[in-house]
C-alpha cells in the first residue's frame, strides 16, 4: 500500500486497482505508470487517447459583487486579458510577483457569474495564500479541495470517445468550456490539455469520480496513463513545468510566455512586476527559453550545464529525456539572448564529457489541437 503520509486523490483505489507503480509527487500519492509502461503509454495517447488523473491540481472560484469586479481583481494578479475573455472561454496566464517572476502558471476560465481557476499541485498553498492576501474582501474564493476530481482525456481519438457519451463535446472549440452532464453525473468540461494533442479536461465531485473515470476506461480507445508519460509528452509539446522551466527566478518574457500577454495588458501594464516585463519586452531579456535536439542518443537531465563551443557556461537545461515520438533525447532551458537562434551549435555537459547539440524549435512534435 502507498505511504499513508501523503494525500490520495478520489482515483487513489483505482490506480491501485489498475496496477499503477505509485510515487510521491506534490504531497500526493500518484500513479507514475501502469503495466503498460511509460514508453506504450507516451504512445498510445499520442495514437489513440489516454486518461489523466490530475485531481492533485487546485480547482478554486472566485465570486463576487459581480463578475466584471472579479475580472478586475483576478487582472491585478496576472498579466493575462481577463476582461477579452467570453463567456465559457479559458486562458492561460501566470501570478507574477514584483520582479516579474512566476508564481504559478494557471488556466482561467469565465463563466456568465464566476471565474474558474486551475492551479498546479505544488503551489496550491501558496496561491491560495496569495488570493487572500491580495483579492479585495467582496472577492469569495470557493476552493473545491477534496470534493472535486479532475481528469483528463488527452489524444486524437479523444473527442471520438467523448462524443459517444456527450455529443456535444465533439463541436466544443480549443480552450472552451461549458457544464453538463455524462450519463448522469454533473461535469464542467473543458477542451484543452497538457500533451499537445486534442483533448479534454473534465472537473466532476469526488464521490462521481471513479465512476466517470471507469466509464472513459471501458471505452476500447482509452488507456490509463501515469505522470511518467504526462511528462515526456508535455516535454515534447515544448510546455512548461513549474518549478522546472519556470519558477520565481524567471518571467514571462524570458520563459518565451509573451504571447500570453495581449496588447493591452503590454501597454497598460497593471500586475506585479509589468515596469520589468515592460522593459524586457522593448529591450529583450538576456537569456531566452530554447528547445534543445541532444546529438546522439544520450538524454541532458534538468540542472545539465549548456555551454558554447568554446567551453563557456551560457545556460542549463531545465526539462530533458527521451521523446518517444520524436525518436531522440529532447530538452529544453534558458541559454544566454545570443545562442537562442535555432540552429546554433552548443555543447552539454554529461557526465563530465561534452555532448554536441543544436538549439532546436519547439514544439519537437507537433501541436495537434482542434481548430474547429
């Protein structure tokens, strides 16, 4: 059985059920991977569609005197545009702090009377924390803790799957959501993800779970996939981790994050650390986020130092392994402004020995989201 110190989300006997090797990660006891294997499960939901058990993630609404005061509040936070946001539409944006640096990276979703945020795992305490700190009183913040789930159905014959037992979710567009109903159980639904593939994220209470979660496994076209293969897909898809590519000591311009920023928001500023971002933005940063293609079959970990042909340190990687469906070791990391260019050549240091590699373009394969 798994260590008893640590939290279980509602899909914790069920893993256990289904054969999943658990770990602990974020103060949760989770599924890393499932007879299957991480290599087959990377596979299968790149081919076919897997299921995610992200319940660990921080669901919260935030109400208010009405939602355009939330909006305003939420915007004080973040560097996102709120305010463009339509009904049932998401965005993903970040908590920055007054040098710029990442709190958090979260999806925000509008509702006609409420904002929906999804928070990461490891930061839930904190973000919490700083919702209260900085939210003006009249701002509720409902977090739904241990009484909701979240699963997610990631990979292309994901909306095949979820058009069999809500059709509607088959005409739903990329970063859209919308509440309903699956054989009787109540769920907010959204059509986004953390793999590069189509997909959906599925919020339902704790005690519907297990129930939705065997109802998508029993579909012929569904796999359980563990946070071994969720990692190796996300690296693929050139997204972020937190703590890991992007954390406090780095901003959103750095961390290649500025298309997440409108127009206005770049203009008028109005969260922690815009005169920072703002000066980065019309100067440019001094060390980029990059893609890096590893020469040979050797993997660069996290923390490998990245230098220049001449034996200089300029970066370190901050995500790397194997891509399965790349065929070849992936990385990415922050390199010196002046080595970002795709194309330039710099070396790895592994083990003590210098290791080839280019500066590659992200995503290392490729985006597969539903355009509509």
């Amino acid at each position: 059985m798994g260590d008893t110190s640590l939290l279980r989300t509602p899909l914790y006997d069920l893993h256990v059920e289904l054969g999943a090797r658990m770990v602990p990660f974020a103060g949760y006891d989770m599924p890393v991977q499932y007879p299957l294997g991480v290599l087959k499960e990377h596979l299968h939901t790149r081919a076919r569609a897997g299921l995610f058990d992200v319940s660990h993630m921080g669901q919260v609404r935030l109400r208010g005197p009405g939602i355009d005061a939330v909006i305003q509040a939420l915007e004080a936070l973040v560097p996102g545009d709120i305010a463009a946001l339509a009904p049932g539409r998401i965005r993903y944006t970040m908590f920055t702090n007054d040098a710029g640096g990442i709190l958090d990276d979260l999806m925000v979703t509008r509702f006609e009377d409420h904002l929906y945020v999804v928070i990461n795992a490891g930061c839930k305490t904190e973000d919490l924390a700083h919702l209260k700190a900085n939210l003006p009183a009249d701002v509720i913040i409902d977090y739904l803790g241990d009484d909701a789930g979240l699963l997610a159905l990631q990979g292309p014959e994901a909306a095949t799957v979820m058009a069999r037992l809500l059709p509607e979710a088959a005409t739903m567009g990329f970063m859209s959501a919308r509440a309903a109903v699956i054989q009787g159980i109540p769920v907010q639904i959204s059509r986004s993800g953390y793999t590069g593939e189509d997909g959906y994220e599925i919020s339902v209470g704790a005690t519907d779970a297990s129930t939705l979660a065997r109802l998508l496994l029993a579909q012929e076209e569904v796999e359980a996939i563990g946070l071994g293969a969720r990692d190796s897909l996300r690296l693929e898809a050139g997204l972020c981790l937190y703590g890991h590519d992007i954390d406090t000591g780095t901003n959103p311009v750095e961390a290649a994050l500025t298309w997440t920023i409108s127009k206005r928001r770049k203009a008028d500023g109005g969260f922690p650390g815009a005169a920072i971002v703002q000066a980065q933005l019309a100067s440019g940063p001094a060390r980029k986020r990059v893609g890096i293609q590893p020469d040979g079959k050797a993997p660069a970990r996290e923390h490998t130092e990245i230098q220049d042909l001449s034996g200089n340190r300029i970066g370190e990687i901050t995500s790397g392994g194997f891509g399965p469906t790349a065929g070849a070791p992936v990385a990415m990391g922050y390199v010196d402004a002046g080595f970002a260019a795709v194309g330039t050549d710099v070396q790895l240091i592994v083990r003590g020995k210098a290791l080839p590699a280019k500066v590659a373009s992200m995503p290392f394969a490729p985006h597969r989201y539903f355009k509509g």
